[in-house]
C-alpha cells in the first residue's frame, strides 16, 4: 500500500494492531509511546514525531520503504508565476 498522506499510515498501523489483538494501551507501551499520541497517529494526524513513528512500526513489525511513486494521472502543466503574480497584483485595490 502506497502512504499518499498521513490518514493512510494512521489506518495500516490500526489494521496491524487489531490484526495482532493488541490495544492501544499495549502498542503504546511496546512502541514507548504514549496512548493519546497512537490515537492521534491512528487518526491520521500530521507532524507526527518520526522517530515515534518508526518505533510503533517496529513494534508492529512493518518495514517502512521508500521507492518511485507511481506518476500523476495526466500531464502536468507548467505554471508561469509571473502571470501569478501579476494577476494577484491587478487584483489588489
């Protein structure tokens, strides 16, 4: 499974605690984390410690990778912020 946004390793680290019958309370203490900060990591919370991150994963015994993400759907077209720029200027009183 792809991590695209941090909703989506909140709910791979609930799938393998639940998988592994354990409770939060448990992971929290094998991770060395607290139990309010897996709650919030299970609901997708941005700017979770990485660290802490890594030590709930080895906890639940997943490996984190990195490898080429697959490419955006269609073209992407370049963006000329001069003209950015300039309209937000014009549109300003």
């Amino acid at each position: 499974m792809q991590i695209r946004a941090p909703i989506d390793l909140g709910l791979i680290v609930r799938d393998r605690r639940r998988k592994l019958g354990l409770s939060q309370s448990q992971l929290a203490r094998n991770a060395g984390v607290g139990r309010q900060w897996l709650v919030a990591l299970e609901q997708g919370k941005a700017g979770a410690e990485l660290g802490m991150v890594l030590r709930t994963l080895s906890a639940l015994r997943l490996a984190l990778s990195a490898g080429d993400a697959d490419p955006p759907a269609g073209p992407v077209s370049p963006i000329d912020i001069d003209a950015v720029v300039d309209a937000a200027r014009r549109d300003k009183p």
